[in-house]
C-alpha cells in the first residue's frame, strides 16, 4: 500500500511527505540510543562517524566502550584449542609506538565474536597493465582525502551505491569524468531533506515522537519487501514505473542515456540504488558514461574495446568504485576450528551458518551480519541488534562454566546447519536475488545466494528471539548442567506500538508544557531585570 501511494505521488507530482522520505537516518540507528538530532533524512559521514556531533562515538562514550577497544589493529588469525575450550586469537599492530616494539601478539577468548559483516575488504578487480598506470589510483573504501581533484581528468570503475555518490562531487571540479559501467542498476529517488530544527526539538524533548516517526519508517521499509524479493509482484511493478519515471524526468530528450541505463533484469536482482543528483550529473558536457569494454589500462589512460579500432581515455586519476569481496567472509582471517579444519576450505564453495550466525566447526563463535543476513528493502542495523541480542546467552552459558571451574563449548550441530540452509536456499531460489539476469555480490558465481536474507526483518527478529538449545552440540569439562529446551530472549519492537490519536495527545501535552516552561523562563528573566 505504501509502495503504491509513492508510486501515485511520483506519476502525479503530489507533495511527497512520508516519514521514509524524511527522516530515513533514524531507522539506520540504534534502537536503544535512538538520535534526534540529525541533522538531515541522509546524514554525512561526519556526522555519523567524525568528532564533536558524531553519533558512533556518542554510543561508545555512553557505554564506556573504549576502554574495551584496540586501535590500529588486526585480527589475522582464531585457532580453537579443543583442550583448554579458547580460542587463540592473533593480533597485528598497524600503528603507533605499539607497532613497532610489539607487533604481534596473541590472546586468548573464552567466545569470538566476528563482527567484520559483509562489506569491510575492498574487491579490485583484474585489469591487464593496471600496474603500469603512472596516474594516481584509489578505491573507493579505501580514500585519500590528501588528492586534490580539481581539473583532473578522472575515471570512476563501477556505477554501484557507492559511485552513484562519487561521481556527482567530483564532477563539480573535475575538468572531465568519465564513468565506466559494465551493467545498469534500477535507481530510485533518494528523497534527501534537512530535519527542521523545529522537528529536532520536538525529537529531543517527546522521545515518544521519535519512536512512531521510527516505527512508521519501519513499516514503510518493510512495506518494500515484495517489490525488493519477488519480480512478479505488483508491487515490482510499481517500483520499475518508479525508477524509470526517475530517470526520464531527470535526464529529459535523452533517449541515448535512458538506453544505457536502463537494466534488463528486475530490482531487487542487484542492489537498488537511490540518488537525486546522480543522473543530471549526467547531463553535465563534461560527463562521460562508457559502456564499452574495459581491455586494458595504459600509462595515461584506459583503453576501451572498440570495433573496428579501440578506443583510448587520458585520465590522470582512475578510482575503482568496485564494492568489496562480499562473498569472502572473514577474508583474510585465517579461522581454523574443530578437527583443523579452515573456515575458507568450508566454505569454499558458498557461506553458510546457522540463522546467519553460529557455525558447525567453530564451537563458542558467533558472527555479527554473516551469511544471509543482507537486506534489500531495510536496515541491516535492525538485523545486527537481532544477532547480537541472540548471541547473549550462548556467551553468558560459556562464561558461567568458566566462572564456575568447569569448559563449556556450544557449536550448532552439522544436520541442523544443513537442514536450515537447504530450506533457505529453496525460498532463496525463487526469489529475485536469484535471477540469472544479472550478477552481482549477493550469489556466487554457481548463482547461490550466499549473502541474503529471504524473508522480512520482523521474520529474522522473530526466529531470533528465542534460543533453541537443541540446535546445539554442547560439551562440558565441569559439573554444570547443561542447558535445554528453549530459552526465550524476546525482540525490539520496531513497528508502530500506538495509535495516532495517542501520540497526538502526548504531543500536544508535551507542546503545551514546553509553552509554560518557555513562558516561566522569559518571565524570571524579565522580572530580574526589572528588579
């Protein structure tokens, strides 16, 4: 229903004012420390991470979460050690005078939790005589912010979530841009608008505002399921009709372009990608979109595959927006578990964990946004604090046993892995990821979907909310009885909880007290400067 109400406001250039188009920052937080002071629907990357307004470390002083973290370092390697039940965890420093008297070292985990996710390692992809480009280079996850841009000749490798966001700054003092594209993306209206301060306040002083306007984004976000996961739905009618008529509205009489851009498989198959700035960019004369074939990079340039002769590009700066090596989990940390057996040889050929979380072969582990934990259609904070909240009392167990002389390993039993991931991969099958249209970092080169959930995030959240303790294998060195039966933990209620005719009443309770404080203050101000 929501879905079809954008659709009609778009087609009919009605005033678009829902909460997803307004606020979508609250939801990409978290539901215990919600924040009403963004600044704007999608906040920068200052604002979410940088000192003196940032929000990540607001949480971690709140927590007193630093004094638990190590800067400037690695996890190369976890060994389970089967005799003492830990895990040996090796560690390299990158930085600091720690670097360079102590570089490596190891230490010893009761349980390890991975929370590395999905997309944390840059993928670079192959490119014959890339070693041999005397230009500057860079990835996009991995940015320097010492370049300086302006009248560049720049090349961007890729046209994803991430070059969709590159490309209309750099092309504000580039002297040229050129952006390479191997397959088209649907994009959608990103809808992006400063919180008025008005709203920030009234966030800040009636909380219970904040949590509907949260709860409505929810049901907004979950709303776009369907049109995300299954193709023929109506509902992916209705977002194509939306992502097409984006498009030819921002790029007018140009039919050339509308060609180029335009995917042949339905959203959802690869990431759907929002912008309004990304298609006038262009428009711009200095803006190039290549849909050519990369065959190799020069020098000074890129040359493209061009019948009946090649085509050659002068760059002075090539950035690869070229995602991460998503499918790779743990990438480059060797983990080693049960028997000896390596994480990378397991999962060889695809991921696979038990609700995306614990693993068979890695006793007292949990992973943290892991196998078939991605979203098309929501937040994957709301899935994280999920996994995270399930996690607790698989640690909690382990650390009692310690606590109380004896070892406690907890590992998922192999059939129960199997038998979830079987039923999975079926309701995987037939779902829009899987379409054999189009490649992506959701599925593996064999077309399994290793990296997405097939369900609705209130479905993750409610299979999450209780452990059942005979999924597990556990083993004791102790007296401890070991746990059994399930063990209900509950979930985050992200949707909305009451009614309109009740927030209305809070709120106008809360202005009305605000009036009278705001009136009382002025007035004992006046009378101080009377007397």
């Amino acid at each position: 229903m929501l879905l079809r109400q954008l659709v009609h406001s778009i087609l009919h250039g009605d005033g678009l004012l829902t909460p997803m188009a307004l606020v979508l920052s609250h939801l990409y937080s978290y539901s215990f420390v919600q924040n009403p002071h963004w600044s704007r629907a999608y906040p920068e990357q200052q604002e979410i991470l940088f000192p003196r307004k940032s929000y990540i470390q607001d949480v971690a002083q709140k927590y007193g979460l630093y004094k638990f973290v190590r800067f400037s370092s690695e996890v190369t390697a976890a060994e389970w050690n089967s005799d003492s039940h830990e895990w040996n965890v090796g560690i390299q420093v990158l930085a600091g005078k720690d670097a360079e008297f102590c570089a490596r070292y190891t230490i010893k985990a009761n349980f390890l939790i991975a929370g590395v996710g999905q997309l944390n390692q840059p993928f670079w992809p192959k490119i014959t005589g890339q070693e041999s480009f005397q230009g500057k280079v860079m990835h996009s996850a991995r940015w320097d912010w010492s370049y300086d841009f302006a009248g560049k000749r720049v090349g961007i490798i890729g046209n994803g979530a991430t070059a969709v966001q590159i490309a209309p700054e750099v092309a504000k003092v580039a002297s040229h841009l050129t952006i390479f594209q191997r397959s088209p993306n649907w994009l959608m209206p990103r809808f992006d608008a400063e919180i008025p301060r008005w709203k920030r306040i009234l966030f800040d002083h009636v909380p219970v505002v904040l949590s509907r306007v949260r709860a409505e984004i929810m049901n907004a976000r979950e709303s776009y399921y369907q049109a995300v996961n299954h193709a023929d739905s109506s509902d992916s009618s209705a977002m194509t009709a939306i992502c097409k008529q984006h498009m030819q509205t921002q790029l007018p009489s140009r039919p050339d372009l509308w060609e180029k851009l335009t995917p042949n498989y339905p959203p959802g198959c690869k990431r759907i990608l929002l912008s309004d700035d990304y298609y006038p960019t262009l428009r711009l004369p200095h803006v190039t979109v290549e849909t050519r074939h990369i065959d190799r990079m020069t020098a000074n340039s890129i040359v493209l595959r061009q019948e009946p002769r090649e085509k050659e590009i002068d760059l002075d700066l090539v950035i690869f927006a070229t995602g991460f090596q998503a499918k790779d989990f743990l990438n480059g940390i060797h983990v080693q578990g049960v028997g000896g057996q390596t994480l990378s040889s397991k999962w060889a050929n695809g991921a696979s964990a038990l609700y995306g979380v614990t693993v068979d072969t890695l006793p007292n582990f949990g992973m943290l946004y892991g196998p078939n934990t991605n979203l098309g259609h929501n937040s994957i904070i709301l899935m994280i604090e999920a996994q995270a909240r399930y996690l607790v009392p698989l640690v909690r167990k382990v650390l009692k046993s310690r606590a109380g002389g004896g070892k406690l390993s907890v590992m998922p039993k192999a059939l129960r892995v199997q038998e979830w991931n079987k039923d999975l991969q079926s309701s995987l099958g037939s779902s829009t990821f899987a379409d054999p249209r189009c490649s992506s970092w959701y599925k593996t080169d064999s077309g399994v979907v290793t990296n997405n959930w097939s369900g609705t995030v209130v479905e993750y959240q409610e299979l999450l909310s209780k452990v059942d303790w005979s999924d597990y294998e556990l083993e004791r060195d102790g007296m401890q009885n070991l746990p059994t039966g399930k063990e209900y933990i509950g979930r985050v209620m992200e949707e909305t909880l009451f009614s309109t005719k009740q927030l209305v009443s809070v709120t106008a309770l809360a202005a009305v007290a605000a009036a009278v404080s705001v009136y009382l203050n002025r007035r004992s101000t006046l009378m101080k400067h009377i007397l």
